[in-house]
C-alpha cells in the first residue's frame, strides 16, 4: 500500500491540473474571436401576454412584437431605440419577475465563428420592493454578425444596488 501511495498522489495531482487547465481554458477569451458591435435598445418593455421563454435571437418584426411593446414617453431620449430587420436583429435577455430592483448591463458581444456569445451583468439589489418587475435587456446587432445560434452569459450578479 505505501508503494502506490506515492503515484495515487501523483494521479490526483495530474487530475487537479488538468482540471485547473480546462476551467482556464474555458474561461479565457479565445484570441480569434471577434468583437461585434451592437446597439443597447431603450423604452421597451416584456408584454404581459408573451408567451415564455423570450427567444434570445429574435429576426423579424413580428416575432419582436410578440414579445416586446414600446414605451415611448416625453422629453429627451423618449423614443425606442428603431430597428430595421431587413438590416438588423435583436437579442434578448429576460430574467424571471422578481419584486428586487434588478438592473442588466451589456459587457460584451463576441463572434467565435460557430455563435455569438452575449455577455451580460445583473445588479440585483437585496432589499425586496412592493412592486414587481420583468428585467430584460435587447440588443440591436447588424445582420452581417448574424449565427445560427446566440449563447447568453451572465457575467456575475451582485448585490450593489442602493436601494
């Protein structure tokens, strides 16, 4: 038993390395993938009446309206961010009704050659409110950029919000 102590020791150590290695490799950005540029859309809203799950790729107006309204109000910056699905698509990103202040952030869109990979940030504030809300963000993205699939990734959530 002493004689293999030493190389079951060995082994586990091989394991936690390359364990160590593939987490890493995984969570570090590829070199060759490439940034993509996008438009965060203002002044919508997740209609009451959509059906669940929101898609996270969203291609044609009809299907946009199935799932989002707008919510256009007065003075500066009122009006939804436009978009043009002849020249354009959306991704979506819509989180569960919660009554928590919850904000989501865009950080980064990226193309690895196969999807596009939407990394995102949500800010939840720990102090639940009377009211309830749909947290959701969109994303405007040239059809040049356009994949057969879109892969969501929240970032992390934190408890930052002073609310």
């Amino acid at each position: 038993m002493k004689k293999f102590f030493p190389h079951i020791l060995g082994a586990i150590f091989v394991l936690i390395i390359i364990g160590a290695w593939m987490l890493i490799a995984h969570l570090v950005k590829k070199p060759n993938d490439t940034q993509v540029p996008f438009v965060v859309a203002q002044n919508y809203f997740v209609r009451n009446d959509a059906i669940e799950p929101v898609p996270a790729k969203i291609v044609s107006l009809d299907e946009f309206e199935q799932y989002f309204g707008m919510a256009a109000f007065m003075g500066k910056n009122g009006q939804p961010t436009p978009i043009d699905f002849e020249k354009q698509f959306a991704i979506a990103v819509v989180l569960p009704e919660t009554n928590h202040s919850t904000e989501l952030h865009a950080e980064s869109l990226t193309d690895d050659g196969k999807k596009l990979i939407f990394t995102y940030r949500v800010d939840v504030a720990p102090k639940e409110n009377t009211w309830t809300q749909v947290p959701m963000l969109l994303i405007f993205v040239d059809r040049q950029y356009e994949r057969n699939s879109v892969e969501l990734q929240s970032n992390f959530v934190t408890d930052i919000l002073g609310t």
